[in-house]
C-alpha cells in the first residue's frame, strides 16, 4: 500500500524519504512489510508517511491484521469519525440554509418597513457611521448586509 500511495504521488523512494526524514532503504524495507526482507515503520514515521501519502492509517492495519474481525474493526474506526463529519457537515449546511432565508426575511422586512426605505447607499452610510464610534466595523457590514444586491453609487 505504501508503495502505491507513493507511485500516486510519483515520487521516488528518495524523494519520499527526504519529505519524511528517513532513509532510501528504510522506505523500500517499510514498502515491503509483512515480507520476508520488509519492516514495520516505527508509528512516528508511519504518521509521517499516511500524511504525507494522504493514505489512512486504519486502512493500513486492517491491510497488515491476519484477523478479519481486526481487518473490520480498523476499517469500521475510521468510518465511523468519516460520518461523523460528514453527518456534521450536513446539519451545518441546513442550519445555514434556515440562517440565509431568516437573514432574507429581516432584509425583506428593513427594505419595507423601516424609515430608510429608498435612502441611497451613501448616504445610509453617513447615519451608520455617526451612529456607531470611530473605526467600529459594524457599519461596514450592516450596510453590506442592506445593500446585498445592489452595485455601490
């Protein structure tokens, strides 16, 4: 595995083993582990060499486990953080969705219903920059925030 996350990236043994601080033949003894002239990498240097790879360490030892139920117990490890993420990931994307169109109803409702309704651009900024101190950000995203989809003046 090692040897094919390695001709992925197209690089040499040498070229490997200068990115991860080994030598030459350390990289071609670890490419060849679990055979009768191969090595076990230390597991500072298999960390060094699954990132540098992009290869998971799970998938490593389940590929290396004599026992199946090792081999799922690996596998299943690192699964199970993947959809954790990705199960994260997802709900962060809906919450943002219900964020945009709760953002878009304010927006609908300042542009109706507030007494600057048709004040240009700059003036707007000129009652948000004496209503908020010196050098304060606020201004700048609030009338980002009102003028969303209109060009500047």
């Amino acid at each position: 595995m090692l040897k094919i996350g390695r001709e992925q990236r197209q690089l040499s043994r040498k070229q490997l083993a200068e990115l991860i601080g080994a030598n030459v033949n350390s990289i071609a003894k670890y490419e060849k582990a679990g055979e009768e002239n191969g090595q076990y990498p230390p597991l500072p240097v298999l960390a060094r060499l699954t990132s540098e790879l992009n290869l998971s360490p799970a998938r490593i030892f389940a590929e290396v486990a004599e026992n199946p139920k090792d081999k799922e117990k690996f596998l299943t490890g690192w699964l199970r953080p993947l959809s954790a993420i990705t199960t994260a990931f997802y709900s962060f994307e809906e919450i943002w969705a219900g964020m945009d169109a709760a953002l878009h109803e304010i927006r609908e409702d300042l542009t109706t219903k507030m007494p600057i309704t048709g004040m240009k651009r700059e003036e707007f900024r000129e009652l948000l920059n004496r209503s908020f101190p010196e050098k304060d950000s606020r201004p700048a995203i609030i009338e980002e925030f009102y003028f969303d989809d209109e060009k500047e003046d």
